[in-house]
C-alpha cells in the first residue's frame, strides 16, 4: 500500500474499543491518563532547560510524547503542532529494524529522514526510547528537537539538505555508542552545541523513562496498559462525536503556494472534505506536483496538519492520541506537493503545511462559519544567519521564524503579530539574540494596514531590522503570502503580503525576493522582514466606528484606510473612542 492510499489507522479501526464498557473506574482511568499527560509535559521541561542551542532552549522548538508497545501515541505535550507529524512513525520504523525481542534496558535510537518515518524535515531529529518494567519492553517515550545547525543550505534534492538518519542505535544498554556520535557530529558546524542538545534529548527520555516505570509499578502493567487502551478508545469517541455535529456534505476549497520554491508559477494546493456521519475524509487530488524547491511535504507532514486543523476546529480538548486519529482518512497523489517521493528537498515543508491548513479552514468555512477564522498570514516566514563570530572566532548559526497575523474570526479582530497553525515556537528574545551573535535589532514593531479590513479586522504582520555588527554572514530567507495575499471570508478583505528587504531607507536598498540563499552581508548591512498580514471577517462597512478609531490611536491602520476602506468620518469616531 502506497502512501496516497494510507489513512491515517483506519477509519473504524478502532470501533471495537470505542464501544465497549470502561473495564476500570473512571478515577483511576484519570488518574493515569493525567499522570502519561504529565510525563510528557515534565520530558518537555527537561528538554528545554538543559539545551545548549537558543532554538531549543529559548524558542521551545520541540516537542515529547509517550507511546504504547504498539507504538501508538499515547500522551503528546502540547508544543509544535507540526511534530504531530514528525512522531507518528517513529516508533513503528524503529520496531521494523529493531525487533522488541532485541530491544534492551537503557536503548537509545534516532533518526530524521522524512522518507522513512523520522521526521519531516532532517533538522528535525527524533530520539526514542524503550521502557521497561520488570524486565520486560512496556512501551516508549520519544522527542523530537529542531538542530538549527541544518538548516540554512541551499537545496535541490533531499540529498542537499544534510545527513539522514533512518532509525538507528546510539545508545546501546546505557552505553552511548561514540562511533555512531562521531559520525553525526562531523556533519554539523557546531559540534559541541549539537553534542550537548542531543544529552539534552537523551536525559529528557530517561526522566520519561523513569516516570512511566514508576507509574507501571504503582499501578501494575495490566491497569495501565487497560487505561492506554481505554484513553485511546476516549480520543477515538471525541472525534467521531466532533464530526456528528458538522452537516453531511462534500466541502471544497482551493489555494496557492507563490511558487515552486525557486521563483516559478504559483502552485495549486486543493481539497475535497467529506463530511458523513462521523466519518471524514479529506481528498487532495488536484493538488499540483512536487517541485524543485524545498518547500515539499511529506505525507507525514499532511497528515500531521490535518489533525491541527481538525482539532482546532472541532475540540480542541481532544487527546492528540493514536484514538484521534483513527476516524480521520487521508488520500494525496504520491508526488505531489503535499505527498513528495524522493529525493524531493522537504526542508521548508512548513510553508506548504501553512497553506494546507488555511486551504482546510476555507473549505470549511460554509459548515462551521462560527469557528473558522480568515486566511492567517499563512507562512513560516523565516531567516537563517551564519557566519564567524569575530568576537569569539566561532561559527554561529542563527535561526527564526517571525510570527505574522492571524485571521479575523466571527466575534473578533485576528491576533498581531503571533505564530500561526503548525508553527508554535517562542519569540528569541532580543537580548539573548545580541548577546549570543555579532547581530543588533535595529527595529522590530507590527505592520500598519497590514491586517485585512472586514467587520472584524485581521492580524498584522510583523517588520523586524536586524544588521550585522561584525564579520560577514550569510543569508537565507524564506517566507509565503508574497505573491498571494491572505484572503479574507464572508466580505472581509485580503491581507498584507511579506517582503525581505536589503539596507532599506538607504541609497543601496533592494528587494531580496521571498525566497533567497547565499547572500553575503558585510559588516553594517542590514536585513528587515515584513511578515504578511491577515484576512478579515465580514464586510468592512460593518466595522464599529469605536474600533476604526481605537486602530486609529494604536497607529495599526492609517487615515487613509480608515477614510477610503471603513468610510469612518475620523472626528466623530475620535468622540466615540
């Protein structure tokens, strides 16, 4: 079976569990399921506070999760939406090549190639863990944590894109395999630094490891294996009853990527949702081919975006567990854009997740026009800085995603200024940006005019200046909405598009383009990037005049806009404000 023919577990493979009668109290059922909750939560802690690298330790660039002997999610913390994805496989593709006959107390395995099961990118690297208790494998815990030092190349195929990995042994019975190390730290940059994040990772599992053997010895190893089942039978009714309350239907919607990831046409991202019952099945036929740049997604990646938007849109209390995701069907075209075959570069398969997500909103829009919101800014608008710090004479990598809008919603303006769907890092904070790199921000403020105008008004983006205080470095810039302008629903408008700029205000300004690598910036050179904005919600003359104002004051929109868009005479909406 190939990957466009594969749901994500079957659409009622999980009914025998989701029907039968609890087998234990409802105290204890809770009881474990907070304390499996908990255990991912408290990994997620460990990892980010004994980091070495800022993209970890300071922007939370990872997430944790614990999975039954089957390898079914089980408990996943709630940090990066898009490593939904990147763990689903993990520990299926570790069992293929590592039996549980051989595994062994203290194993440590990882991997980060898309096309095995991995991740979905290569600087996203997987750590797993088998669990024991009394002797005997019960389970797994897993993370996964972004290694800023791969990205910023480059590419054209996967092979471009650095080192894969496919599930392999790096530490063997507590006894890390230095071999295995060596090689991994010879394709890095920053040796030490990815050194130290990956005892980070390997210390964050054996704290889950720990935990989850002390609750299996409390309670016993049939209770909590009846509670894992029990939990997933929850997440599997959660859903299925989310679904009885969208109306039975076929709903669609089309969107498109700017480009090919390197200045082609603009690339069609479509899809069919059928609604019935408690069923659901999203279709994306239609969808363009892959392309030649990077931004190709995996059907890990798809898949892991689907459950987002599902989630989001019809409980957001239900568990991201293996339950959830056995009443979701998902069918792409292998190789496509949002199913690549290798060797497909998938390094900034983020942007094309972004406009899945939007592409699922809008297709549902008619079905739930009360908990959709507009086109967000739509990007995982983002820039890679290395060089040498003459300061130190070491080489640094710096690497972030810059928030943008998100869409207005039927009640309420969208959020400035924020990150949007799959994305859900932490801003770098300045301070620690200056001190860690030759780098200064010059300027970093929201966007005038960039949200969408409607009733209810869309998020701006974001406009962030940072110059090069000594060195050289290079450049790498990627963001979507440059071309293709964020759309508003139900009458409300299209949002800002984004931009990078070189050196603006001065007489050697010049546009970058949405997609760029290699740049040289010497010392003094400056870069600013205008992330997009967001669409809004309903027709813009409905918009109350006291809002028009309060946006006036806030200096998030111009007179211009406020006369020519929402016809607000300004004196009298001063009064009112």
């Amino acid at each position: 079976m190939n990957q466009a023919q594969r749901d994500s577990g079957g659409a009622r493979a999980g009914d025998s569990l989701g029907a039968r009668a609890l087998s234990m109290d409802r105290i204890t059922l809770e009881v474990i399921g907070s304390g499996l909750l908990s255990i991912a939560e408290e990994m997620g802690e460990a990892l980010i506070k004994a980091s070495y690298s800022s993209n970890i330790k300071e922007r939370e660039d990872c997430s944790t999760a614990v999975f039954n002997l089957r390898g079914e999610v089980i408990a996943q913390a709630e940090h990066i939406p898009m490593h939904l994805g990147s763990l689903i496989m993990i520990v299926q593709e570790t069992l293929k090549r590592y039996p549980v006959s051989e595994l062994r107390e203290g194993d440590v395995f990882i991997g980060n190639d898309p096309y095995t099961g991995g991740s979905t990118h290569l600087p996203d690297i997987t750590v797993v863990s088998p669990v024991f208790h009394e002797g005997e494998p019960v389970g797994f815990v897993a993370n996964i944590a972004h290694h800023a030092d791969g990205s910023g190349r480059e590419t054209r195929t996967i092979y471009d894109e650095g080192l894969r990995i496919p599930p392999i042994r790096v530490v063997e019975g507590g006894r890390l395999r230095e071999d295995v190390m060596e090689l991994l730290l010879l394709n890095f940059h920053l040796p030490r630094e990815r050194r130290g994040d990956f005892r980070a990772q390997f210390a964050a599992n054996r704290i889950g490891a720990e935990r989850l053997a002390a609750l299996l010895a409390r309670y016993g190893r049939t209770t909590c294996e009846a509670a894992m089942d029990e939990l997933l039978a929850y997440g599997e009714r959660k859903i299925r009853a989310a679904l009885r309350a969208i109306p039975d239907g076929v709903y669609a919607f089309e969107d498109w990527m700017d480009d090919d990831g390197v200045g082609g046409p603009p690339v069609p991202i479509r899809a069919s949702i059928t609604v019935a019952g408690d069923d659901i099945a999203l279709d994306f036929t239609g969808t363009g081919p892959q392309v030649p740049g990077d931004i190709n997604a995996v059907y890990l990646a798809l898949v892991a975006t689907v459950y987002y938007a599902l989630k989001t849109l019809l409980d957001p209390t239900i568990p991201a567990n293996g339950g959830f995701y056995r009443a979701i069907r998902v069918v792409a075209p292998e190789g496509s854009i949002v199913n690549a075959r290798p060797p497909a570069p998938v390094a900034w398969r983020t942007q094309t997740c972004q406009r899945i997500a939007d592409v699922i909103f809008g297709a549902l829009a008619p079905a739930l026009p009360e908990r959709v919101i507009a086109a967000t800014n739509g990007a995982n608008s983002a820039w890679v800085w290395s060089g040498v710090d003459p300061r130190s004479g070491q080489y640094y990598v710096y690497l972030e995603t810059i928030g943008g809008g998100s869409g207005a919603r039927a009640t309420k303006d969208g959020l400035d200024g924020v990150q949007v769907h799959i994305t859900n890092t932490s801003n770098l904070p300045v301070e620690c940006l200056e001190m860690e790199y030759p780098l200064l921000v010059e300027e970093y403020g929201l966007v005038p005019d960039s949200g969408g105008p409607g009733r209810f008004r869309g998020g701006l983006g974001l406009s962030r200046t940072i110059r090069v205080l000594a060195g050289e470095a290079t450049f790498l810039g990627t963001l979507e909405r440059a071309r293709v302008a964020p759309w508003g629903l139900f009458g409300g408008r299209d949002g800002g598009r984004g931009a990078f700029v070189l050196n603006a205000g001065r007489g050697s300004e010049r546009a970058l383009g949405a997609k760029v690598a290699g740049v040289t910036l010497r010392e003094g050179d400056a870069v600013t990037i205008i992330t997009p904005g967001a669409g809004g919600y309903g027709p813009s003359g409905e918009r109350d005049g006291t809002l028009v104002a309060r946006d006036l004051r806030e200096e998030k929109i111009s007179t211009e806009v406020a006369r020519g868009v929402y016809g607000v005479d300004l004196p009298a909406a001063g009064a009112q404000g």
